[in-house]
C-alpha cells in the first residue's frame, strides 16, 4: 500500500509540475504574440482581431456544451471504458459544432458588418481548439498529463514559428488567421493520432443522459460569464470607459495567474472522481488547499508591493492610473485560487450543483454590491463588490467541503452502470 501512496504523490506531482510549467510556456508566449502585434500591425487590425476573438469566444459555450468534467469522472472512475465514455461526448461536439457555427454566422452578419468572414475563421479555430481541449481532459483524467505538454508544447512552438515568420515577412491579419487556423488543426490532429496510437480507436455516438449531467456545468458556465460581465457593464452605465479600461488592466494581472489553481485541481480531479475523499485523498485536498493559500497570499503581498513596477512593465505610461487599483485587487488571488481549487473538487465528488448554487448567491452578492458601492466609491466600488463576492463564495464551499470531509457521501451511482441507452453513430475514426 505505501509504495502505491508513494507512487501516486510522486505522479502527482510530476503531472502538476509538467501542466504548470506549460501554462506558464504559454503565458510567455502570449506575452510575446502581444509584443509582435503591437509592432507590425496597425492599432485597427489589432482591434479586429481581438474583437473577433471576444466575439467568438462569447458563443463558446455552445461549442461543447462544457461536458468535460462529465466525461473525465467517467474515465477516471473506470478507465477500461474510455473510450465508451468519450463517444458521447464526441457526438455532442459536432452536434454543438453545428449551433455554435450557425450562432456565430447569424450574429457576425447582423451585428459585425463587413468584418464576419474575419469572425467566422476566427470561429473556426475557436471551436477545433474547444475539441482539442476534450483530448486533453481525456489524458488527464487516464493519468496521461504528459501528451498534453507534448503536444501543448510542440504545437505552439510551430505556431510561434509560422507567427514571427509571417509577421516579418508580411505582416497583416491574414497571417495572424492563418497562424491560429494552423496552430488549432494541429492539436486535434496530433490528439487524435495520439489517442489513436496510444489509447483506443475513437467512436462517436450519442447518448441524451451526459447532456443531462452536463446541465449544471452549463448554467455554471453562464452564470459564471453574467459574474464576469456584471461589474463591466455597471461600470460602464455609471462611470465611463477609461474607468472601464482601468478596471480591466488592473484585474489582468490578477486572472492571468488563475490556470495555477486550474492545474493543481485538474491533477487531483480523476483519483477525486474514482475513489471519492479516501484518506489520501483528503491529505492531498488539504495540501491543495494549504499550497494555494499560501501562493494566493505571497501573489497578493507581492502585487500590493511592486504594483508600480509591475504595471510599468505591462502598461507603460497608463501604469500611474492602474498600480493604485491593483493592490486592493491583490486581495482576489487567494480568494479565487481556493475558489477555483474547491469547485473543481466538488465537481469531481459530484456536487456540482452546490457549485452552481455557490455560484449563484455569489453573483447575486456582486450585482448587489456593484450597485451599492459604485456610486459611492467609483471603480474601486467594483474592486470591493467583487471582493465581497469572493468571500461569500469561498465561505459557501468551505462549509460544503467541511459536510463532506464530516460525512463522506456514499459512492454515487454512475450513470454507465444503468441499462444502456446510447445509440451507435456508426463510425469509427
């Protein structure tokens, strides 16, 4: 027993070390793709560019219908059957595929004017890369974080290749669509050799029961985008633009570090989903947990220090408006890193729809607070509402885990172990 404990810690941490050092590969090379933009193309390409992808990504959600989390309980609960369990899955992908594609059409033509063949290739690598992101949910929950960081690796070192090649050579937006439409089909196509080679032969079917087990992950995710937009909007209504622009800069610095405590809980997702809070597992929420806070804290201690020096770096001249507004930001780190880190644990235990309750009641608590305190304190009224909001969500899933921890639920029935129902799509890739 002791040599399997070791074992899995030593996995785990491997798997953890491997997904963070590639997250952080592709914040430096986002860092370095915005770099090369701002020099070789004009303000008005640039512009486009990033309003097609914030249109695209606002219908993202039809894309896959967030059935991830759903498929890796499932494999990580009884890996013999994976590819049983990704089937489905696949089938909702081209079905999502279909609405997600017609949404983006309708709305690019009534809306975008002259620039929605622009937003429907930009749609189009948006949603190969939505596909990719089931392959690599997939080796995650069968212990196989490694091809993820291959693959994360190799491929966007090829897209950082043909990007700075087209940029020197003849910079223009065309370039930069070709550069993402390339860097997309290669990670589905090189998951999909992959799992082919490596895993099992892919099916497609459909089954209707995972699309309602997904329907919690899919109000979560639109109540999680109405928490993001809320504090935007009402800045926006109740102050003006530059505050917004301010606000936004500020909370950058703060969501760009979120894919730690993504990371760690998407390591400790599968063991979670196929034992439930065995004693290892409770040590190793706990570690989690404790890791987090203590990096959440460090985060904050040096973002309220350095916050003129930091956003001198990232901002420039317009860093004397934002540094004063990102140290009372800094108090977010530690609240979302274990917000985040206990969602992703209470989805695995399946209590995802105490997550959507906890997600509710905090974005009520931060409509409220907006509407409160932007009048009274400006911008830094939505810095507190969304402060607010954190700690009524982190106090909501602490009492939900500290339940669990006190009295562990009984193992769920898993939904692959009724009468089967699905129906083969008869394909095979």
């Amino acid at each position: 027993m002791k040599p399997m404990r070791l074992l899995w810690h030593s996995r785990l941490r491997r798997d953890t070390f491997l997904l963070l050092a590639l997250q952080t590969f592709y914040k430096l090379s986002g860092i370095m793709f915005v770099m090369v933009l701002s020099r070789r193309l004009s303000t008005g390409d640039i512009g486009v560019y990033f309003f097609a992808v914030s249109f695209a990504e606002a219908f993202a959600f039809l894309a896959g219908f967030q059935l991830n989390p759903v498929m890796m309980r499932k494999v990580a609960a009884d890996m013999a059957r994976a590819s049983s369990h990704l089937a489905p899955v696949l089938g909702f992908r081209f079905f999502g595929a279909l609405v997600y594609l017609l949404c983006v059409f309708t709305a690019a033509v009534t809306f975008a004017g002259g620039i929605w063949r622009i937003i429907m290739v930009v749609a189009i690598f948006t949603l190969v890369e939505n596909v990719y992101f089931t392959f690599a949910s997939l080796f995650i929950a069968l212990g196989r974080a490694v091809y993820n960081v291959c693959i994360g690796a190799a491929v966007e070192v090829l897209f950082l290749s043909a990007f700075l090649l087209g940029m020197w050579w003849a910079p223009s937006i065309n370039v930069l669509l070709e550069a993402g439409l390339l860097r997309s089909l290669f990670l589905v196509g090189t998951a999909v050799l992959v799992a082919r080679h490596w895993l099992f032969p892919l099916q497609v079917s459909w089954d209707y029961r995972i699309m309602r087990e997904g329907l919690p992950f899919i109000l979560t995710t639109l109540i999680a985008l109405l928490g993001d937009k809320v504090d935007t909007l009402l800045l926006g209504f109740l102050t003006g633009y530059e505050t917004v622009g301010r606000y936004h800069l500020g909370m950058k610095v703060v969501l760009a570090s979120l894919f730690i405590p993504t990371v760690v809980g998407q390591v400790v997702f599968p063991a979670l989903a196929a034992a439930g809070l065995t004693a290892n597992n409770r040590r190793t929420v706990l570690r989690g947990a404790g890791f987090l806070l203590g990096l959440g804290v460090f985060a904050m201690a040096v973002g309220f220090i350095f916050a003129f020096p930091l956003t001198a770096v990232f901002y420039g001249s317009v860093s004397a408006t934002v540094a004063p507004l990102l140290r009372p930001l800094t108090l977010l780190f530690p609240l979302l890193f274990l917000n985040s880190f206990m969602s992703l644990i209470l989805q695995a235990l399946y209590q995802e729809t105490r997550v959507l309750r906890s997600l509710a009641i905090g974005t009520g608590a931060s409509i409220l607070g907006n509407c409160a305190l932007i009048p009274l304190l400006g911008v830094y009224g939505a810095v507190y509402a969304r402060v607010l909001s954190g700690l009524v969500r982190l106090g909501i899933l602490s009492w939900h885990l500290r339940h669990l921890f006190l009295h562990p639920p009984s193992p769920a029935a898993r939904p692959d172990e009724e009468e089967e129902l699905t129906i083969p799509a008869g394909s095979q890739w």
